[in-house]
C-alpha cells in the first residue's frame, strides 16, 4: 500500500524538510539580557541556567551536575558545575562566568527577585557559593537564571544555550540558529524565527493563511483550525484580576469588597472565555493546589453586596449610579487593547458592577489604575503575591513575611492558606478567573509536551519550552 499517510502541509518557512519554524508572539522582549529579566523562568534557548524546570514541577540540573543543595540553616547554596560546556563565541563555562552573573542582579531589574542573596562566590572553577541573608525556600527555582558569557553585550549576546541569535529587527522578528557545538545535541529545527505581533486577531489571520506555525490565541479565536493544524490547552498560574487605585472611589475598603461580591465568576468564565478557564476569588492559582485555602472563597453574592454600599454611604442616584457625598460611583478601567481576554474580562466585570450601582467604563489602553492585569508563577507562590500583594500590609502582609522565608513546606503551607483567609476578608482587588492557555500548532514536528504557563505567552515557555528537543515528522 502506498500514499495512505498525506504529506504534511509545508511549514510557514516553506523548508519541506522541517528544520525551520516560525513562531507569532505577543510579546516582544525589551532585551535579551537575562539581567535585564529575559527569559525569567528558564528555557531562555540563547542561555542556559544552573537547573530548569520540568513538566510536573520538578527540576532538572543544567548547567550544574546535581541540583544545588542548601546548608542545614538554608544560608548558603551550593552549585557544582559541569566542565564540558562553552559558550557560543568558543569561550569556556566555568565559575567565574555564574559569579559574574549573579553579581550583578543586585543593580539590575532583579534586585526585588534576588533579595535574599547577598554574596556569591567562586569556590573553585567548578564550584559556586551562593550566601543568603535570609533563609529562602524557593531559591531553587531563582537558579533558572541563564548564564551569558561576560563578552556578551546587548547587540551581541552570548550564552550556551541551544541557539544563538542569527538577528534581531526590533518591531519585527528574532531570528534564531541551532548552536552546532551545544552539549545536550544540536537541535534538529535548526532555525526558528519569532515574529512579532501584538495584536491577537492579526496572529490569528497570519495563522490561518499558512504565515506562522504556532501561536497563542484566545479561546475566541482558536476555534475552526484544521488542515494539519492542531489546538492545544495548556493550564496556567495566570490570574487576571481588577487592580485598583489608591486614589479616588476604589481606595474605599467597602467597595473593594462590593465588587468582589457582584461578581458571577464562573459566568465570566463562560462568557468571557468560552469556558475556558477556571474561576477565581483568592490570589493563589489552582496550579499551586498545596497551597490552596480549601473552602475559603468570596462568593458571588449581589445582595450581601449591595448592602455592604449602603452600610458605606454609597446610595443610588436617580440614573441608578450610586452616589455618597456629591462623589459618583464610577471609574475607568483600562486594559491591553490588543488583548481579546482582558477585553471581554474587563467587559464582564463592567456589567457585574452595574447590576449593584456602580459605573465602570472600560478603556483600551494599559497606563491607568484600576487596570485589567495578569500575575502569577506556575511554579512557587512568593515571586508574584510578595511584589503584588504586601503594600497592602495588615494580616496578608504578615502571612507572606512568614511564608517567604519558612524552609518548611508544611509550614509555608499554612501561612499562605492563613494569608488567603486574610485577604477574603479585605480584598484589595478583585480577581476573577486564571484562563486556560490555548495555542494553535502546526502538525509537522514531534516533541510537544504540555507544562503549567506562565503569565503571557512567548517562545521560551508554553508550548515551545523544549523545543530545543522537537524533531521534523
């Protein structure tokens, strides 16, 4: 029997053998220097770090040869090296390079990431100390930093990774080429070129017309895809959620939590994301289940919300605005214009405001409070709730003092559950759903593996975090 298996369909490259790809992102980074936060949770594919994470949570030793273990106070780390790696321009990997790199975090965008360590040292060319100022149970995961060689400049990076940069039109597209010397093997898609576009309906279109290979879209637009392409779901710590101001009429505690009862999460879910997605109340993702609050939610509860504005003063003017002492009950919110998620998030949450007398006009555009913003890490707590939620400060700022630097994980447990239990009676923002991340791929390469997403989506995580490892069909 012959021809019973079709050709696939040629990629976007028009390359029939499979060896090149081209990707459509979002996001553009402002930089490929991993100082300057490129590449934050690993598989950076230009650099490497001393471990990288893997589906299911675990990690894996990179450019260490074991994972780096703590000292019985957790006050000092230490890496052992591998002494078979060099660098893109022939230069070898050894210690001087990981100290040089760490060294630098502290004046660079990383600072509040790395705040715990304090020195880190060259032991021996193939030994690195990292000393902590505070015990730290996630520093683990701050070690997927990629490591650039120190001849590498912005213009010209430099790491070990599996590619390296061929070129770089900013606005445009990122051309990348295998690296033939990498020690895990060279990859067998040789070029992958990330093309830049912001807009999620215009990636969409690029898809369908045979211009991209991969890309992720909004439920919304990922239906109908056929003709050897294939939509793929991958879970997310993404959580979207109405962040609000100081300022003005959403700095009122009791209409903070108004509009956390008005809200029908799971309708918005249906509406807004067609289903996919999952509901939430409290700033911790279900990806993160060991340190979910079981039973601990804010209830969709228009009553109970309408009451909570008249106990505050806030009483219904005659267009059904709430109004209290001369000031009306409405505000902007702003949101990605290009983002249709975000969009008709924030266009639910509009509606579930009007229903218990408040205003809220949603506005394109990113550069206001209260905004329509995504936070979350799919792979420890700390990193997104510290920077996102201490400010606020009382009860939930304690909690995350507590979980931040207990080395107990039974113990970082409770004190992140306690913190939800916190935050439900005081919400500072309102959260509403963690979307279900879902991309549109082209059927010609083998090596697709599903892991938990970050916040966004880019060519380093999400579907493409091992590419490095896809062969042709």
């Amino acid at each position: 029997m012959t021809a019973c298996t079709p050709d696939p369909t040629p990629p976007a490259s028009g390359d029939p053998a499979g060896t090149s790809l081209v990707i459509g992102v979002a996001h553009e980074p402002a930089s490929l220097d991993p100082l300057q936060g490129y590449a934050p949770y690993g598989a950076a594919k230009i650099y490497d770090g001393l471990v990288e994470h893997q589906p299911g949570g675990t990690m894996k030793a990179t450019l260490a040869t074991a994972l780096p273990l703590p000292s019985a106070d957790g006050l000092s780390w230490t890496a052992h090296l591998r002494d078979d790696v060099s660098f893109t321009d022939g230069s070898a990997f050894d210690a001087a390079a990981v100290v040089a790199a760490y060294g630098k975090v502290a004046d660079s965008p990383l600072h509040d990431r790395f705040w715990m360590l304090s020195k880190v040292t060259s032991v021996d060319k193939t030994t690195v100390r990292f000393d902590l100022s505070r015990p730290y149970a996630a520093f683990l995961d701050l070690l997927v930093l990629g490591i650039p060689a120190q001849t590498s400049t912005p213009q010209k990076p430099v790491g070990t990774g599996p590619y390296e940069v061929s070129s770089w039109q900013q606005g445009q597209r990122l051309v990348l080429t295998a690296n033939k010397a990498y020690f895990g093997g060279r990859p067998a898609i040789t070029t992958v070129t990330l093309e830049f576009i912001p807009d999620d309906e215009l990636r969409a279109q690029r898809m369908r017309d045979g211009k991209l290979d991969g890309t992720e879209l909004p439920a919304q637009l990922s239906r109908g895809f056929g003709g050897g392409l294939t939509v793929v779901e991958q879970r997310g710590a993404d959580m979207r959620a109405v962040s609000f101001s100081d300022q003005g009429v959403t700095a009122d505690p009791a209409f903070r939590l108004a509009l956390n009862l008005a809200v029908d999460r799971q309708d918005a879910v249906n509406k807004a994301l067609l289903g996919k997605g999952q509901p939430l109340s409290l700033p911790m993702p279900p990806a993160l289940a060991e340190f979910i609050e079981p039973g601990t939610v804010i209830e969709h509860d228009v009553t109970r919300a309408k009451t909570t504005l008249d106990a505050a003063g806030w009483v219904p003017g005659a267009d059904g605005v709430r109004v209290r002492a001369g000031t009306r009950a409405e505000f902007t919110l702003s949101y990605p214009g290009t983002d249709v998620t975000s969009r008709d998030l924030a266009g639910a949450f509009a509606d579930a405001a009007a229903a218990v007398g408040i205003k809220v006009t949603a506005e394109a555009g990113n550069k206001t409070q209260p905004a329509l913003v995504t936070f979350g890490d799919p792979f420890d707590p700390d990193t997104a709730l510290y920077s996102t939620l201490h400010t606020t400060g009382g009860q939930v700022a304690k909690d995350l003092d507590e979980a931040r630097t207990a080395l107990d994980p039974a113990a970082r447990a409770v004190a992140y559950r306690a913190m939800q239990r916190s935050y439900a009676t005081a919400p500072a923002m309102v959260v509403l759903a963690v979307p279900t991340h879902t991309y549109v791929l082209r059927e010609n390469w083998t090596g697709y593996t599903p892991v938990v997403d970050a916040t966004g989506a880019d060519y380093t995580w999400g579907p493409w975090w091992n590419l490095q490892g896809w062969t042709p069909n």
